[in-house]
C-alpha cells in the first residue's frame, strides 16, 4: 500500500506556494547519481527502469502524510509535513541505503546498485517562506553532490565571512540588496561570481 501522495510537478509546487504557515515542512530533493551514463551505456529503456525503481521505493516507503512528486527526468521532490529535518533524513538514509547497498535487477541481464544525492532543507528553521524551500534544498543537494555522491545532507546557511578591509562597505551593502530583492544568499551569489570568473579565464588554468 502507498504511503506517499504522488503528484505532479505543478501541483507539487502549487502545494509549497500555498503552504499554511503555521505549519512545518521539510522539503527533500533526490538525484539519481552517475544518471547520464546509465543511459548512455545500457540504453534509455534501462533508465526508465531505475527511474520506476527509485519511485516505487519512495512510495513504498515514505511515511503516511507525505507528498512526492517526479520534478526532473532523474530528480525528484518530497514533503514532510510537520516533520524536522532530521526525522527526514533517517526516512530518506533507510531508502538511499536500500537502493545502493545492493544490485538491483533491471532486466535483459542488467543489475546495478542505485545511488541517490539527497538534499534537505526545512520551514521555518532555514527559510522564512515555503515558497524558498526548493532553492534552499537545492543547494543542499548540491553540497552532496560536492562531497562525493550518495549521501543525504542537510541545509547549512553558508555565510561567507566578508572583512571590511578587503571589501569597500558600499559594496557590501549591494550585495546585501541584491542578496534580498533576488532571494538568494549572499554565499550563493558570490560563488555565481566565482563561477564566471573562473570559466571566463579557463584558458589560463
């Protein structure tokens, strides 16, 4: 018996953007690790396989009151109601433990372990609107993915520390704004600016 409620995408998103305040929810983005070359070396039919494998393990075994839905081709969103951050990181750990720490038949002679990157992020305890869970769940993800795959990791607020001796005030206060009128941290604006940098002399590197 299914425990979770799947839904589409835009319902999914419908759902955080009109989020009762006075309730908590953690919210859970799930990446199906090393997902291209799955594809490229055993064919898409495959793919489709881990991809119905991933979603019958939520379904089967997130808890009653949760909501789910497939976000991206290989991606995908959990809410917990009520739940904290934490309480949602075991449930995910038993499922990206279950999926990796065997091999898993997907017909035709093909069995593999499946690996999951998981980021969490929770409101009111990181984001001051439900609306911001998904952003702040996606950079959790993608410190996982930083830190080697195949782990679940929670939200951190990643402050970049910003000394007033190497950095003019007034530019500090533009970024301020623009962190606030975005709806973006600061950390992940400088690191978008790091990005470019970086690309922009590549071929000095």
């Amino acid at each position: 018996m299914t425990k979770a409620t799947t839904v589409d995408r835009g319902s999914f998103l419908e759902q955080l953007g009109t989020w009762d305040k006075k309730v908590s929810l953690t919210l859970a983005l799930c990446d199906i690790d090393e997902f291209a070359p799955i594809n490229a070396n055993y064919g898409h039919e495959t793919g489709d396989k881990v991809i119905a494998l991933v979603m019958k393990a939520l379904e089967g075994s997130l808890p009653e009151g949760s909501f789910m839905a497939r976000i991206g081709g290989d991606e995908f969103a959990v809410g917990f109601p009520g739940a904290t951050p934490e309480e949602a990181l075991i449930q995910l750990e038993e499922i990206r433990h279950y999926l990796s720490s065997k091999k898993h038949a997907l017909g035709e002679g093909v069995s593999m372990p499946v690996r999951l990157s998981i980021g969490i992020a929770s409101f009111p305890q990181h984001v001051s609107d439900p609306k911001d869970l998904m952003g702040a769940a996606d950079e959790a993800l993608h410190r996982a993915k930083r830190e080697g795959r195949g782990r679940v990791t929670i939200y951190v607020e990643d402050r970049m520390t910003l000394k007033s001796n190497y950095y003019p005030k007034a530019q500090l206060a533009r970024l301020a704004t623009l962190s606030e009128r975005l709806g973006r941290t600061e950390a992940a604006l400088l690191r978008e600016a790091l990005g470019d940098l970086l690309e922009r002399y590549r071929g000095e590197l």
